[in-house]
C-alpha cells in the first residue's frame, strides 16, 4: 500500500513540475519581461520565481514521504557569491534540490530541456546558457557571466550517473575555471536508494523512502604561482581528475 501511495504522490509531482512550469511562462514570465527592461535584472528574478517554485515541489517531495534530504557544507554555498558549482547527478531530482538552495543560480543545460514544451518557458526565461553550439563558445560565454557574482552549476557528466558509479567527467568546468579564475565547489550527491534514475521508469520505485544527502566540498581553485606555466589541456585535465577524486572519496570512499 505504501509502495502504491509513493507511485501515485511521485506521479503528482512530476505532474505539478509540468504544470507549474506552463503555467509560468504563460503567466508569471510575460509580466516579468513586461515590467523589467535590463535584462540582467530580468533572467534574476525569472531564476528567483524558478527558485521558489522548486523550494515549493521539494516541500511537497518531503511531506509526501517521497525523499528526505540532507546538507553538509551549506554554508559554503551560501557564503559564496562567484564559484563554479560542479555536481554529480545520479537522480531526476537532483536539479531540484541544488537549485532550491541557490538564489538565481546560473545552469549549462542540454539543448533538449528548450525543445521540451515543459521546460522551455523556464529555461528561456532564466537566460540559462544552452549546450548545443560549439564547447569553446559555450565556456567563453560561462566565462563572461562568471565576469560578475554568479553561481554556475555544471553536472560535468552530462547527463544522469550509470548506477552506482559516475560517468566519465568532462572538462568543461575545469576550462571554464582556469579562464575565469573562480573556484570550483563539488557537491557529492548520494540517494540511497535511488529514485527516477536514468535506467529506471518513473513509476518503478524503492520500496522505502530515498534519502538524498549532499556534501559541499571546499573550493578548488584553478592554477596559481607555477602551475599557470602548465598548458590549459594538461591544468584541465589535473584538475578535473582532482573532481574526479573528490566525487569517489566522498560516494564510495575511494572505491571505483
């Protein structure tokens, strides 16, 4: 009975998200557009009514047992206001919960996520940067809104973990730190068990309710001193294998 009730309040909040999600940009996104002329100003409080919205479906995530979440280290998110923020991504609902502790966060999202009729009104609205050109572009322009305070969240897998493990790392976000020299914050994701992964459907779920914990990890800076000697392929690639060290430590204590 309980497995049947975590099915059908699991249904509603991925009903809720679509739902939520239209319904913004046919209302709350035009008036946001209409009223703001600096555009800056305008993706700001289109990210904070996302931001509010995903606090929302979270809430609702935890009263209907689905999850329960956990944060080490939140306060160096919060007292962070220009870093790279690089985090696994084993679970759909990662997104939610990172998001829902940043105000007006900045995202690198899949170019699918625009085609989506669901989520395109949000992702085109909150100005999020769009995966799908050239990767050289695509860093030049987190280069440029990491000129400011802004936090950049990057799943560096690309797309949700394999089970149990994580998928190759890309250099992305360590690019996109050594140009704009800003740190990098890994935030070690673990749900056990895990819910709405990428192998599984939406309806085939644990038994028990998922406990998500994130652990932040300190910031790792790019290069300084002599290690800006290094090429950007060798520096990218030690510090992505630093992340990479970080992430198996803090899931499997260093078990691969």
């Amino acid at each position: 009975m309980y497995l049947i009730w975590r099915v059908i309040m699991t249904g509603v909040c991925i009903l809720l998200f679509g739902l939520g999600s239209v319904l913004s940009s046919l209302t709350v996104f035009p008036v946001i557009r209409l009223c703001t002329r600096d555009p800056a100003l305008r993706r700001r409080r289109a990210r904070l009514w996302l931001r509010a919205c995903l606090r929302a479906l979270l809430t609702l995530i935890e009263w209907f047992w689905l999850a329960k979440i956990t944060v080490t280290g939140k306060e160096i998110l919060e007292n962070t206001d220009r870093a790279i923020i690089v985090a696994n991504h084993p679970t759909l609902i990662d997104v939610v919960i990172l998001f829902s502790l940043l105000p007006a966060a900045d995202c690198i999202v899949k170019a699918s996520m625009w085609r989506n009729p669901f989520t395109r009104g949000s992702v085109e609205a909150s100005g999020y940067i769009r995966n799908d050109g050239a990767a050289a572009a695509v860093v030049e322009t987190c280069v440029q809104r990491l000129s400011g305070p802004c936090r950049l969240v990057v799943f560096p897998e690309g797309t949700r973990s394999p089970p149990g493990k994580l998928a190759p790392l890309s250099r992305s976000a360590a690019r996109i730190a050594l140009r704009s020299q800003a740190p990098l914050i890994p935030v070690a994701i673990h749900a056990y068990p895990p819910m709405l992964t990428n192998t599984t459907r939406w309806y085939k779920l644990p038994s028990t309710r998922s406990i998500y914990h994130l652990r932040v990890g300190e910031p790792l800076w790019p290069r300084g001193g002599d290690e800006s000697l290094k090429p950007e392929a060798t520096a990218s690639r030690e510090l992505t294998a630093a992340l990479r060290m970080h992430f198996e430590e803090s899931l499997f204590n260093g078990r691969v």
